[in-house]
C-alpha cells in the first residue's frame, strides 16, 4: 500500500474523528469569529470613506471592499478544518456585528449566512480534506460571489449588465485575495508561532497541508 493511498483512506473511525467537533473546536471557532466581527464593526466605519472615491471611479467597484466581510468564515474554516467551520464562523461574526449596531441591522444575517454556504461549499467540494492556498483563495472568491449576487439581488435589483458584472467580480477578487489569500497567510502565521499546536493546520510543512 502507498503512502499516497494510506493519506486518502481513513477507516470510519479515523474519518468520523476528523469531521466531528470538540470541545476546543467551537471555543478556538467562537473567539476567532467574534474577534472577525469586532474586525467587521471597524470597518463598517472604515470602508464609508472608501466606498464612494471607487464608486465615482468606475460604478460597481464598492465591491472591492468586501474582502472585509469575508474573511471570518474562511480563516475559522482554515484553523478548526470541520465541517461547518466556514458557515459557523461568518454567521457568529455577522452576528457580532449585528448586535454592537451597523447600518443593515438584521440583515447582516442574512449577508453572513450567504457568504457563510458561499465558501463553505468550496470545502466541502474538496471533502474538508485540501487546506492549501489555491483551495484557501478559491473560498473566498465563492465567498465574493455570493456576496456579489445577494448584494446585487437586494441592493441594485434593475441594474445594468455592465454595472452587475463590475460589481459581482471586483467581490470575487476581493473575496479571493483578502478572505482567501490573507486568510491563510494568517494562519501560516499563527501556526508558526506554535498558536494552533493542538489543531493539524499548526503542524506547518506537514503532510496536513496536503489532502488526506
């Protein structure tokens, strides 16, 4: 038997405690998605002053912004790597920016919860079993996405083909290069310092980082 064959092929015991939560999961889950959605109440402020110069710029460019909103599903997913981490931990940051009070009040639920499945089916698409970076950055470009669409279906319903498509790629780009990409250098990071130890995305340059 190949070492590739003993890294895809898990005996339902071995697989069963790979998909399921502990204890340690949903606390580590909780505190980074909470401090995600501290990190979006900034910048619901810090993107007011931005979003219209890209506005004026070229129409539909706002959507640049979005990467600040993404991120919390795809770096929680990145560390506890369970199923449901991605949908857990934007649903928990959305909520925290709901209650601390921003200008769409519940419906940042709803944002979250699209956002949530948008980058949550990504891995879930790979079995929760690829955490690299291609895998990273196409999360989040699904995370924009679904940003970009639900955005567009509830903000700008009768835009212009032209406007949509600006708007729905820049939140894929977005989407791809901050809660994507950033996201997993954040936890190359964290992982470095020894932070994650008692998860398999600390054990940076392992054969963890690879599918399994």
């Amino acid at each position: 038997m190949t070492e590739n064959s003993v890294s895809t092929h898990q005996p339902d015991g071995a697989a069963k405690r790979v998909y399921r939560w502990r204890v340690v999961d949903i606390v580590v889950a909780s505190v980074l998605a909470v401090a995600a959605g501290l990190v979006f109440v900034l910048w619901n402020i810090a993107s007011n002053p931005l979003s219209g110069p890209l506005t004026a710029l070229l129409p539909g460019l706002q959507a640049l912004l979005g990467g600040g909103w993404l991120f919390a599903g795809v770096l929680t997913a990145l560390v506890i790597r369970k199923p449901g981490a991605a949908l857990y931990g934007e649903m928990v940051a959305a909520t925290v920016s709901a209650l601390v009070g921003n200008q769409w009040g519940v419906m940042t639920l709803e944002f979250g919860l699209v956002q949530g499945i948008g980058a949550e089916l990504v891995f879930a698409a790979f079995f929760y079993r690829v955490w690299n970076l291609p895998v990273a950055v196409l999360a989040g470009a699904a995370a924009g996405l679904a940003m970009g669409i639900n955005d567009i279906i509830l903000f700008y319903p009768g835009s212009t083909a032209t406007f949509s498509t600006i708007y729905v790629v820049s939140g894929v780009i977005s989407g791809a290069i901050v809660a994507g990409g950033l996201s997993w250098f954040v936890v190359r990071g964290l992982a470095k310092t020894g932070a994650l130890s008692r998860f398999p995305s600390g054990r940076v340059g392992t054969r963890t980082d690879a599918p399994r």
